[in-house]
C-alpha cells in the first residue's frame, strides 16, 4: 500500500485552522471495564529473555500502558500443557497493576478427543462437521458432546486457579465462525445435522460453572468479524440471561469491507455495523476481544487508525472495553514486539528479522496509551462533539465526577489549532500528544488551545482543582528534530493476471496426471464475471499411503510477471473456493516446476470472493517463472491476481545502485528502506563496500543512504 507523507516544508506553510469541542460531563453513557491486548503465543520467547529485559518489557507493557485487561488462551485442550510461562507473565502484570488489570480468557479449541477430526487443529478435518464437537447420544443439551466441553471448561478453570490464574472473564469459543488450520472448534449459532451449536454449548458451560467460588463472567459469541450480520446471527439464538456481556472481533466489516489493514486506514467502515449492534444489545456490556492490521511490517499510520476505531466503538459502538490482538507477539507485533536472540527467519537462509534481544515499541502502541493511561476501569463515556470534519473526538469522565479525559484524532492532512473545551469547576491538568511519524507519548505545555499535528492524537486531562493554563499561545511541540522526511519511491499495481479481460489459461499447467486441466468461466458469480476454474487434490495430499500425494497447479508467467515478482512486496489473489466449504491453499513462487517459496493456508472462501494476501519478502532477486498453487481442496476460482507494491525499475536507477564515492564518505549518515523506515545511523563509509554495495547487516534490496550533501540509492547484495 502506498504510503502518504506530507512534507515538512508544506506542512509548516499551512495556516492551522481552528476548532473547538463541547463535553458535557452530565451526559453519561456507559461505563468502562478497561482496555487490553493479548499474550497469545510466543509466550515462551518473553521466558527466554534476562531477568533485567523482562522487567523493561513488562513495566513497558504493563505499567506503561496501565494495562486493564489481558487476553490470553486456555490452551488446556492438552492436558499436560506447561502453563508456567502464562504464570510468570499474568504475576507480573497482577505485580505492577493489582486487581486494575483484569484477565479475559478464550478458548481456541476444544479437545481432540471431544472432536471427530480427533485433533485440535483444523487442518485435520476435511469437512467441517470433523471440526465440530463430536455427535453424543444422550447428552441433555443436545446431539453434541455439550457436557463433556462443559466439564472440559471447568475443570481447566480449576486447574488453571491451582495454577495462580483466575480469569474474570471468558469467551468459550475464539471465532466459532472461522475455519482454520491451527486450533480451532467450529460452531454454527444453534446446532444443525452437521455441526454443534453455540446456544447449546453456552448453556452447558453456564450450568456447569455455576456454584463456583472464583466463577468467570461469560462474553460471547466473539465472532470474526461483524459484517453481514454475523454478530447477530450468533446472538438472537442466545439465552441473554446466560451471557454476562457481548464479545465480537472486527476482520470484516461489511459491504465488501473485509480488508483488514484497509480498514485500519478508513475505520469509518466500522461505524455503522458497530452502531447497528450497539442499539439492539447495549443493554450488557460490548467488548471487542481481537483486531490487528494483518500486514507484516507495523505501519506508522496504524497509529491514528488504532485510536479512531475505538473512538469509533466507544461513541456510536457503545463498546465497554477494546482488546487488541497483540500485546507481545514475537518481533512483528502491534504494540510491543518481543525478540529473545533470534526471531522469524523471513528469507529461509538464517537471516533473522531481529539479532540479539531487542524490545521494540511500535505505533500502535501509543494509540491504545492514550485511552488506557488515561481512563480507568468504571469511567463512563460523556458527550462529546466538534463541528471539524478531520477531528474524531471521545470523552471519559472518573465515578467521582473529578476528572475528564478528551481524546481528540487529528485525521487530517494539517494541523488544527484547537480552543481547549471549558469544563464546568474542572481545569486542564496534563495534555499528552502522539504525531504519526513524529514524537510519541510526549508532555505538550498546557495552554488556552493546543496544536493538532496533521496525524495525531491528543489526549488532554481535566481535573477539579486544577490551576488553570497562563498561556494562551499554543503551538506544535511533537516534532522530532531527528525525523528526515523520506523520499517516497513511487509504487504500482502490477496485474499478473486478470480474466475479466482475458479468456486465456494457456498459461497453467497441471503437474499431476490425476489433476483436470485449468479451464475459463464465463459465468457471472457473486458479482465477478470472467474467472479461471483451478483443481487442485480433494484429498490429503500428506497421506504417506500414496493414494493422493502432492499435486500441484503451476501457473507460468511472463517476463513482466516475473519482474513483479522479485521486485513487488506482495500479491493480491482474488479467489474463492469451488465448494461452499472453505479451501487453504499453499501459494508461492516457482522457477519451472520447484518451490521458491511459499505461504501455508491462505483462505480461499466457501460463501465469497476473498482478497488474499501472499509476501513476495522471499523471492529475493531472482524472481520466480511461475506460480504454484496446492491444497487439500477440491479446487478454486481465481479472478484476479496482481502484485502490489512495486517499484519502477528504470535504467537509470539501476546505474546508480553502483556509484562512485563522494566527497561525504566520512560524513554522517542514514540509512532508510523504500518506504522510509529509519533502519541505522553512522558514518557512510561504515555502511557501504568499496564498490558502493551495502555491508549492513540488512535484507537484499533496494535503501536510501542520505547525507547532507545528498540522497543516494544503493543495494544490499
């Protein structure tokens, strides 16, 4: 995705406009549990660090965040599970934050033994009904193994609780909507010939929890995601009686919405299904228990886009409480990645993303500290409102009625200069501003009226007997003096195919005799008119019998293609299955029929066209010849596929990949990637070889190394 910068000197020569917010403190809404994010996985790499990087990371995390809830998992699906590196990591929050910081609980799976796959993942099952709960006769609850699930959940709280972990809350199915290859128990919103239902299964865990001493609250349904219906179509088959509030995810939205990075840059798609809900069941609390980007690398714009979602769900959605997916997830995280001496090998050659311990905080970070530092469990939403279009506001105010926090979101491409609100016997005590790609989380003086930066989010705090600010001259303190605005490398869309306006599949190839050859649909389906029809194996193409094996689809491409391919970021297939189940298929480069390189598991949907993304971070420069396609699946359509983020190779850039050294060799520098990520600072001649080539330890492609006296592009080899 192409990023926006505005730069410096344009953005200083635009005149802030000005605004102002009215909030009234009288107008109480509902009443905050608290804000969070997850320890989900990757728990073990935070066991692994020193004793000194874990207490960084966890006054980070923690302290930092004045963290009110924690998601993890109840992995207890194997029951000899180690649950020590849980342990270790909940104590430490309950150290730093006491009862403030709640646990949330959700299951991913049920136990293989109460499933006909036998087996926690998804991938074992080849229909969904394997993925249910197994079929029980006799059960009181229904034709499922609901009182076995009941007594799993039960006795995992229990021996959770011996453990030193009592959840406050639980969620008994992670996204019972969504089919997937880890673990996962799938749950229609009430039971069917095929598959268990989730109104069943919620009553058997409520009546099994009753009477317990340390008894959770119960959320749910916690579907995917909350376009098409799919939150309500789980809740109206509930008994609300048995649910102490409501849990969604957001990874769709609605009305073709159903992009996440996208909709973290335009979360104003969220603004209507998260309203439509909010008016039929706030009547208990709302929470949204999980949302990321979804993309590889934290983007800066992530930022605002994080603090306008719950501005979003905490005025029209009504929301009590947001949990984001990551708190700590390894390296590439949302808030605070987590490296224990060698992370996610990216290029399958030993070169890692992150070498030696390293704790890093990312964008997203700051946006969700701007509500948790500043609002505590048991505030209430209060009216709050402003006639400018680009600025997003939402406000809290404390049980006692002594304090308020404003958090504003500068949306927009300028600044604006905002008149500080007046609150009725209440004074400006603290004022907290974070700048997409500027200073985070930083203290800006206190005046009559503060400067939004274009991009921005500002918190600012009211308190009873606060000194009110002298200053009436407010200006923009969230600069940083060692931001270089980047040179932006412009970037392109590259079809690699597109058969709504070709009828040729000359192209694919079937490299297995058992598979049909790839034929052309002229068929109009779900809107999309002109598609290629790919079979793939219908059976388990791991089976060691040799009754399936592996067979594959290739897919050769041509010399523009193949171009796209070492120098794009990523592709976009547009797929879906030919069947109403689900198909993962295994997509990735090749050169003539061999691997390059390949992503598990990418969905290709059963009910609609899904937008797939696959990385090209592995092609390197040697690019691939073709496609490979490979899945249990019986076979899938394909639309579109197109290769995103690409930079123009021009002759005249690749000349100046070699360039003679100038007279700034000994000069400070930077280096940035292509899409201006600050990656090291030195002396140039620290950082190139004497044929101008990259020596820093860094990724094979394309940077920028700017001095003063210039900007020159070179490679690492």
């Amino acid at each position: 995705m192409k990023k926006r910068f505005v730069p410096v000197a344009l953005a200083s020569a635009v005149a802030a406009s000005a605004a102002s917010i009215a909030v009234d403190p009288s107008s109480a809404k509902q009443t905050i549990i608290g804000f969070g994010g997850g320890s989900v996985y990757y728990q073990n790499w935070i066991a692994n660090l020193s004793a000194a990087d874990q207490k960084d990371l966890f006054d980070t995390a923690f302290t930092g965040l004045n963290l009110s809830i924690l998601r993890i998992g109840n992995w207890l699906q194997d029951e000899n599970k180690d649950l020590s590196d849980d342990v270790a990591i909940i104590k430490a929050g309950k150290e730093r934050l006491g009862d403030h910081m709640k646990i949330e609980m959700s299951s991913w799976s049920a136990p293989g033994n109460l499933k006909p796959s036998g087996s926690v993942n998804g991938s074992a099952g080849s229909t969904k009904s394997d993925k249910s709960l197994k079929k029980a006769s006799g059960d009181k609850y229904g034709a499922y193994a609901y009182t076995d699930f009941a007594n799993w959940w039960k006795s995992s709280l229990q021996k959770y609780a011996a453990a030193g972990i009592t959840p406050d809350y639980i969620s008994l199915q992670n996204e019972p909507d969504m089919e997937a290859s880890y673990e996962e128990t799938l749950f229609e919103p009430t039971e069917t010939n095929d598959i268990a239902g989730y109104k069943q299964a919620l009553n058997a865990v409520y009546d099994a929890l009753n009477g317990m001493s340390n008894r959770p609250k119960i959320l749910g349904p916690e579907p995917l995601g909350i376009g098409y219906n799919y939150f309500q179509k789980y809740a109206t088959e509930l008994d609300a009686s048995k649910l102490d509030g409501y849990a969604y995810h957001l990874y769709h939205a609605g009305n073709g919405n159903d992009n996440s990075g996208n909709n973290y840059l335009n979360p104003e798609n969220f603004r209507s299904p998260m309203k439509e809900i909010a008016t039929a069941y706030n009547t208990k609390p709302i929470i949204m228990t999980e949302f990321c980007p979804m993309e590889d690398e934290p983007r800066e714009e992530d930022m605002v886009g994080l603090a306008h979602i719950m501005q979003v769900g905490f005025t029209d959605g009504y929301l009590s409480g947001y949990i984001a997916w990551e708190l700590f997830y390894g390296y590439h995280s949302q808030m605070v990645g987590v490296c224990p001496g060698a992370g996610w090998d990216l290029t399958g050659e030993g070169k890692y993303v992150c070498e030696g311990t390293e704790i890093k905080i990312f964008p997203e970070y700051h946006a969700m500290r701007h509500y948790s530092k500043f609002v505590n469990p048991g505030w209430k939403v209060v009216a709050a409102s402003t006639a400018e279009s680009n600025l997003k506001t939402v406000a809290f105010a404390s049980p006692a009625g002594d304090s308020v926090s404003v958090i504003v979101i500068n949306t927009g491409k300028s600044e604006i200069s905002l008149d500080n609100p007046a609150i009725s016997g209440m004074a400006l005590a603290n004022a907290v501003q974070s700048k997409e790609n500027g200073l985070k989380s930083k203290n800006v003086s206190l005046a009559s009226c503060t400067i939004l930066p274009a991009r921005s989010i500002t918190t600012l705090v009211y308190r009873k007997g606060a000194s009110a600010p002298a200053a009436t001259t407010c200006k923009d303190e969230t600069s940083d003096a060692n931001y270089v605005e980047p040179v932006v490398v412009p970037t392109e869309d590259i079809v690699i195919v597109d058969y709504s306006t070709t009828t040729d599949v000359s192209t694919w190839q079937a490299m297995n005799e058992k598979l049909s050859p790839v034929t052309y649909s002229s068929n109009t389906l779900d809107g999309i008119t002109g598609y290629a029809t790919v079979p793939l194996a219908g059976c388990d193409q791991a089976d060691t019998t040799g009754t399936c094996t592996y067979m594959d689809q290739l897919m050769n491409v041509n010399d523009k293609a193949a171009e796209a391919l070492k120098s794009c970021s990523s592709l976009v297939v547009t797929m879906r299955s030919t069947t109403s189940e689900n198909a993962y298929v295994n997509v990735g480069g090749a050169n003539n029929s061999k691997w390059v390189d390949y992503e598990y598991g990418k969905l290709a949907s059963g009910s609609q066209w899904s937008e797939t993304k696959v990385s090209l971070a592995k092609e390197g420069s040697n690019g691939s010849t073709a496609l490979h396609f490979n899945s249990n699946a019986e076979g899938i359509h394909i639309a579109k596929i197109v290769a995103r983020g690409c930079t123009t190779k021009s002759t005249a850039i690749a000349q100046s990949y070699k360039f003679k050294l100038a007279d700034d060799y000994h000069m400070p520098a930077k280096l940035f990637d292509m899409n201006g990520k600050f990656l090291w600072s030195g002396i140039k001649s620290q950082a190139l070889n004497a044929d101008g080539t990259l020596r820093l330890n860094v990724h094979q492609g394309v940077y920028l190394l700017k001095t003063k006296s210039g900007i020159h592009r070179t490679i690492k080899k």
